[in-house]
C-alpha cells in the first residue's frame, strides 16, 4: 500500500472525530472544519516522523487539539491587541 493510500484510510476512519474535537474546542462548524482539514494537512506533511508501532487515533487527535488551541490563542490574542488600539 502506498504512503497515500495508507493516509487516505486512516483520514476516512478518523475524520469525524477530529472534526468532533475541534468543534468542541472551537465552537463553531465552519472553524472546526476548516481546523479538522489542517489537522490533516499537518498530519499528512508529519507522516514520515509518526511511530507506526503507534496507534494513529491519539497522535491525529493530538495535531487536533494542538491546532485547535493554538488557534484559540491566536483569536484571544487579536482580540486583546484590538481592544487596545
């Protein structure tokens, strides 16, 4: 199985839940969306280094929550630089 085919699985059987993660974390359909496709693309470029003895479902979830977050930050910082100009 190719490196994109191997990917393709496991973005079809994780998919929903990450979308799940970050809209519980974002709070919106659309940011979670776009959030659950950055995960991937991340996921995907960050492929070679993941531990395959590993499960995918903990580290893809990981990506998730990290990115998620981060943009939560960025969003409370904007908002606290704009408040002050």
């Amino acid at each position: 199985m190719t490196k994109e085919a191997a990917f393709a699985t496991l973005y079809a059987t994780h998919y929903r839940q990450v979308r799940a993660l970050c809209r519980q974390l974002l709070g919106s359909a659309d940011r979670a969306e776009d959030a659950a496709q950055e995960t991937f693309v991340r996921a995907y470029r960050g492929f070679a280094a993941y531990d395959s003895s590993q499960p995918f479902g903990p580290w893809v979830m990981r990506i998730a929550r990290n990115h998620s977050l981060d943009l939560l930050r960025d969003r409370k910082s904007t908002r606290l630089n704009s408040s002050h100009t």
